[in-house]
C-alpha cells in the first residue's frame, strides 16, 4: 500500500516539476499531472538507472527529464 501511495506522491512531485520546466504552456490535470510523472520515472528508469534501487539526486533529475520527453513526445503526436 505504501509503494502505491509513494508513486503517487513521487509521480506528483516529478509531474509538477517536469511541466514547470518545460518550455511553454502545460495543460493538465493532477490526474494526468500524476501518470506523468509516474511515466516519467518508468522511461527514465528503463534508461538510465539499469536496476539500481533506491533514492539518488541522478534518478530524479532524469525522471524529471523523462517526464518532459513525454511531454514533448505527446505534443509531437498531436501535432501530427
């Protein structure tokens, strides 16, 4: 239950994060806000990290950077 609601709060934060860095206007929801982030972190975290667990300063900032990959890569789908 613990790692659901830790999701959620981490995806939050890095959501926020990642639409606040993102160059130009981010119209979400939290909802969406949320899965963001989430997706953020599960790009990244196939990417980067390569199985390493726990808390560290690069993992954040590249779920944040994933986030905004995806941020960029669903204007990129509409837009076409």
């Amino acid at each position: 239950m613990f790692n659901i609601l830790g999701a959620i709060v981490s995806g939050l934060v890095v959501g926020i994060l990642a639409r606040w860095l993102y160059p130009g206007p981010v119209a979400m929801d939290w909802v969406q806000t949320i899965l963001l982030g989430i997706g953020g972190s599960l790009f990244a975290g196939l990417i980067v990290t390569r199985g390493a667990a726990g808390f560290n300063r690069a993992g954040c900032l590249a779920s944040i950077l994933g986030a905004m990959a995806l941020i960029a890569i669903g204007r990129w789908l509409l837009a076409a």
